[in-house]
C-alpha cells in the first residue's frame, strides 16, 4: 500500500499478519501486534542514492532489507 501514514493502525488492528508499504522510500521492517511491516525501500535508489528491495520469509514472517 502508498498510504504509510495509517500502517500502525492497521498492524494494530490485529487484522494483517503482513503490511508492505512504500512512499518514503525508506527500508523499514518492523513488527506490531504480531504483524510484519515491511518497506523494501527503493529499487532505483534515484531519490536517496541507496538502491535496496526486501526478501520476505513467510514461513518464519522474517525478513530482510538487501541493498543492490
């Protein structure tokens, strides 16, 4: 989802076992409530100079930011 102002509310929620999000550009992954919330940051790296996307492991809702 774009919207990242309401991704605590959600994962809050108890709603969602999983919450990727993006707009900021900036890598979160984080848990709430038990849920994963992921941003995979940027691919292109064109605003912040630091290209990186996100691996999910949803066996285990782990994951990691990986920077290309």
């Amino acid at each position: 989802m774009h919207e990242h102002h309401i991704i605590d509310a959600l994962a809050k929620s108890g709603c969602y076992d999983l919450v990727i999000y993006g707009h900021t550009h900036t890598p979160d992954i984080r848990t709430v409530n038990n849920t994963l919330i992921i941003n995979p940051g940027e691919a292109s790296g064109w605003l912040y100079g630091k290209p990186t996307v996100a691996v999910a492991d949803l066996s285990a809702m782990t994951a990691e930011i990986i920077r290309l």
